[in-house]
C-alpha cells in the first residue's frame, strides 16, 4: 500500500452490466477447479482458503453446478499476493461493486473488502475469485459486521483434502444477501447439517443485518 486513499467503490458514473454485456466487455470463466487449487497456490507463504459454493460443497453431500471457484486471503495479503501472481505469469484485476480495472504497479489501491480477479493476459479466460477477507488485531473480521470478529481457526475448517474451508454458517451468511435461487437451495441442504451453535450464529447474524429475511425460518 502506498498511503493514498482507497478508491471508491465505483465511479458515479457507472452501472450494474448484465451477464452477457458483462462477458463481452471482461470475457468468461474458465475456473481451475477444486482439486488444482493447491498446486496453483503451492508457494504462497500466507494463509488462504476456500469459500462460497465448494465451501458448502465439501461439508455436504451437496453436488451442485459452480461457475468458478473463490478462495480468500486476508486484506493484507492482497499486495503480496499480486506479486506472487504476477511472478507466475498472471495479471491480477480488482473487482469492486461490479466493475473491474487493473491490479498492478500502477493502481495498487485497494479496499479491503473488495475482490481480486485471476487471468493469464486480456485474451484468457478468468480462473480464480478472491475476495478479501479484512482482519483487525490478527482475526478474521466479518465484512458485513465489522464487530464481529474471531480467529482464523474459528471461523475455518481444515479438510481431509488438507484444504482450509470457510465454515458453511458463515457462507451462507454471506449468500443471504442475494438469495438468489442457488443460494436458497443451498440453505436448504446445509441449514438441516448445522449443528445448535452454527445455526444460531447464522440466525443471529442474520437478524443482525436483515431481521425478516425469509431464511430465518429454514432449517
């Protein structure tokens, strides 16, 4: 980081793009997948680990479709990460509210909450979402509830696979927001696995941000 402020989110200007206008103007997915995620990662010296859908996926039966696969690493690994992407071959761009511009040397300014986009040049597709998980005195800090905050150990899980996991609670916490269909479904299948205490964090963090969501009665 250099010091200067952080940009906004997006420019006055700009708009949500639709899927298809969004593909044509910044190209699609083509995700590694799951099982050459730590090969692609092998070097990095800083913790990292797995969200979204393949999160819920490895802690259910759950076998559903993914359209790429997202992994996290804290805020301040966001500049360490670049350069060992960019060591390897990769350029790396920041997604923040839906638009995207280039992560390099010459824009360097991030905010902690945003996501790091993964693609070999312009002409490729994109392989890997990272969104940035900001973290205060060492722990892992929800980016929907700044005061809430734990250690990495707490808020992860280490599979068989030797693969860090976000815990499927907090995943689904931060699908709440959209609740699109596959979300929904996704809660549907994950709700009824959570024991007492990770359905009792999902409900009060949920009634913490949006106390009539709909979710608050599955499960």
């Amino acid at each position: 980081m250099t010091g200067l402020p952080p940009p906004t989110p997006q420019p006055l200007s700009a708009w949500p793009l639709p899927p298809a206008e969004f593909e044509r103007w910044y190209g699609g997915w083509d995700p590694i997948s799951l099982a050459d995620v730590a090969r692609f990662m092998a070097g990095f010296d800083s913790p990292w680990w797995v969200v979204g859908g393949w999160a819920l996926e490895k802690f259910t039966p759950l076998d559903r479709a993914h359209d790429d696969l997202d992994i996290s690493v804290a805020s301040h690994d966001a500049d360490h990460l670049r350069r060992f992407l960019r060591d390897r071959g990769w350029t790396t761009w920041n997604m923040d509210s839906g638009w995207l511009r280039p992560y390099d040397e010459r824009f360097r300014e991030i905010r902690p909450s945003s996501s790091i986009w993964v693609r070999a040049d312009a002409g490729s597709p994109w392989v890997l979402d990272v969104p940035l998980t900001p973290f205060r005195d060492g722990q892992w800090t929800n980016k929907k509830l700044p005061d809430q905050a734990m250690s990495l150990d707490d808020a992860t899980w280490v599979s068989d696979d030797g693969l860090r996991y976000l815990n499927p609670e907090i995943v689904l916490f931060m699908k709440a927001a959209q609740a699109r269909d596959k979300d929904t479904a996704d809660a549907e299948a994950v709700l009824p696995l959570l024991d007492d205490r990770r359905r009792a964090w999902l409900r009060s963090s949920i009634a913490s941000t949006a106390p009539h969501h709909p979710w608050a009665s599955l499960g």
